[in-house]
C-alpha cells in the first residue's frame, strides 16, 4: 500500500494524520503546567469595590492629571484583581498598599516613555531624597516610604532593592529596543539576568509577610528558604502563560521566551516546553520545604493559586478563548 493510500487510509477510519498547530501545542503544554501546579479551577473571581475605590480614592489625591488619570483607571481593575485573588489573607489596610504598590509597577511598565528620563533619574533620587519632577514619582517615593510602618527592615529593603531592579530593568529595555540591540549566544545569561530585574517577583513575595502578622525575628528564617523558589515560579509562570498571547495570537520580542531562544537557538515552543515542565517542580518544592507550617503555607498557596488566577481570568491573556472546545477554564467575570 502506497504511503498516500495509508494515509487516506487511516483518515477514513478517524485517525488525526494532520500536524498539531502551534495553538495546539501551547495549549497542550499550558494544561500540563496548570495540572502540574496544582491549579484550582474552580477558585472563585473575588471582587472588593471597596478596596478598588480606596485605591482610586489614593490616586485621585494625587493631582497626577488627566492623562495619568486615565492611565491609573486603566490598570486599576488589574492591580486591584491581582490584590484581591494573590493576598486574600492580608488585612484591608495592606491589600490597599498592595493594590497601589501594583499599580504604581503597571504604569512604569505601561507609559514610562512619557517620562522616561525622569524615571532614569528615580533610584538615585530616591537615595538621595530629592524631588523627582514628576507628580506620579513623587508620590510613588512616598508610598514605597510608608511600607516601613507596615513592613520589617528585611521585607521593607528586599521590596525597595527589587524595584531599583524594576525601574532599571525597564529602562535597560527601553534602551534596548531605542537602540536595537541583538541578542547572540555570546550573551546566554542575559535574558535571565533581565528577567529577574525586569519581573520584581521579590516585591510580591516579600508583600506575602505584613510584620503585624509575620513578625520578621520569629518567621524570616522560615519563609527565606523558599524565596527564590517562589521567585522563579511567579516569572516563569507568568511566561508560560502570557506565551499564547504573545506568540500565538501576536509575534513580540524582546520578552524572557525571546531572549531566550535567540541566545539558546531554540524555538519559542522549546522555551515554554522547558518552563512548563520546570516550574510545577519548583512548586513542589516549595510545599515541600512549608510541609507542617501552615500559617506559612496559606498565604503561599493563595499566592500561587492567584497568580495564576489572574491571568487565566483576565481577558489580556486569552486563555478563555484558547480552551473554549474543552470549557477547561471557567468563563470571563464582566470585571476581567
């Protein structure tokens, strides 16, 4: 039998001869991470529209104008979603500095080319203590002061460190994409070394301990230890799957998957093959180091449950849409 005669062949008996899509292939491998993790399907979208006006209320307080308003009201949903579904334990009063903590992070992501060289200027201003000339600097310097009240000397100075990382990081890549830089394999440990600036997991971890409840001298020597497990978890996670939507849906570059790949010469679908397959282990570790701490535990598994939440829920990630056949993931809250 010719092989053309096999293949009409096993069609006609319903064998699937055709070659899976890309889309196919993510989504296959995105499930295997979701599974891996331990992912809890049926975790409800929670809703405050109290802690959301709180957070509006901040920023209106600002006098950052109309434009910067607008940009505030675009993220404020998000920052106040990621608050609500990763920090679920904290009291009301930190979940607001959370919220505003986040979405002070989402607009140096989103428009700091309007404001770019004041933002190259923030660590050093900070350090020195002068005035930022900019409103929105300016009050982000007074927030990431006032953590101390709510916050230990080590939890407080990790979230301060992390976001030098953060603004550096952001500006690296705004310098990268000005100048066109090229990645080769002469520069393999960049991608990851930009991912950990660029990612400010530390901030979301050390956000996790509020010394009201985790007083540092009793429980920093218990969730140390799995720090930088939940560090690479909250990255990676966040690169296998926001993979659908950058590289399904659109071609974008300059993200770790990228980098990666061009430094490595993998395909994408490698990178997130290996992400997908890694990450659920660093999960495991870290229920293993926690195992019999359950004060500890909790808050960590509502992080990790929510921040994979928040981007299996919220309509930027299209991850809905991607297992619409199946209904795997729940549908979209009119607020996502």
């Amino acid at each position: 039998m010719s092989p053309i005669q096999a293949e009409s062949t096993f069609g006609y008996h319903g064998l699937d001869t055709t070659a899976p899509t890309d889309a196919d292939i993510a989504k296959s491998l995105i499930k295997g991470f979701l599974e891996g993790v331990g992912f809890n399907r049926s975790s409800p979208f929670l809703k405050d529209h109290e802690l959301e006006a709180a957070v509006w209320t901040y920023f209106k307080s600002q006098n950052l104008g109309q434009k910067t308003e607008g940009a505030v009201h675009n993220v404020l949903k998000l920052s106040v979603t990621l608050t609500q579904q990763a920090y679920t334990s904290l009291p009301f009063e930190n979940k607001v500095l959370c919220a505003i903590q986040f979405l002070y992070m989402f607009l140096v992501d989103d428009i700091a080319p309007s404001f770019m060289e004041e933002l190259r200027y923030f660590c050093q201003n900070f350090t020195l203590n002068n005035d930022h000339r900019h409103p929105l600097l300016n009050g982000f310097d007074k927030h990431l002061r006032y953590l101390s009240r709510y916050y230990g000397p080590y939890c407080h100075s990790t979230i301060i460190k992390s976001l030098f990382d953060y603004v550096n990081g952001r500006i690296i890549e705004h310098e990268m994409e000005k100048t066109g830089f090229k990645f080769s394999s002469k520069t393999r440990l960049m991608p990851m070394f930009l991912r950990t600036k660029v990612g400010a997991a530390e901030i979301l971890i050390s956000l996790l301990w509020p010394k009201a409840s985790f007083p540092e001298d009793k429980y920093l020597l218990h969730y140390f230890p799995v720090v930088q497990e939940l560090v690479l978890f909250t990255d990676f996670a966040n690169d296998v799957l926001s993979y659908y939507k950058e590289f399904v849906i659109n071609e974008e570059k300059g993200n770790f998957v990228a980098n990666l790949s061009e430094t490595h010469d993998i395909s994408h679908m490698d990178v997130l093959r290996q992400l997908a397959n890694y990450t659920p282990q660093v999960v495991s570790s870290v229920y293993e180091i926690l195992h019999g701490q359950d004060e500890l535990l909790k808050p960590v598994q509502n992080f990790i449950n929510g921040w994979i939440m928040l981007c299996t829920a919220h309509r930027r990630y299209h991850l809905v849409e991607l297992f619409a056949d199946e209904g795997y993931l729940a549908p979209y809250d009119e607020d996502s």
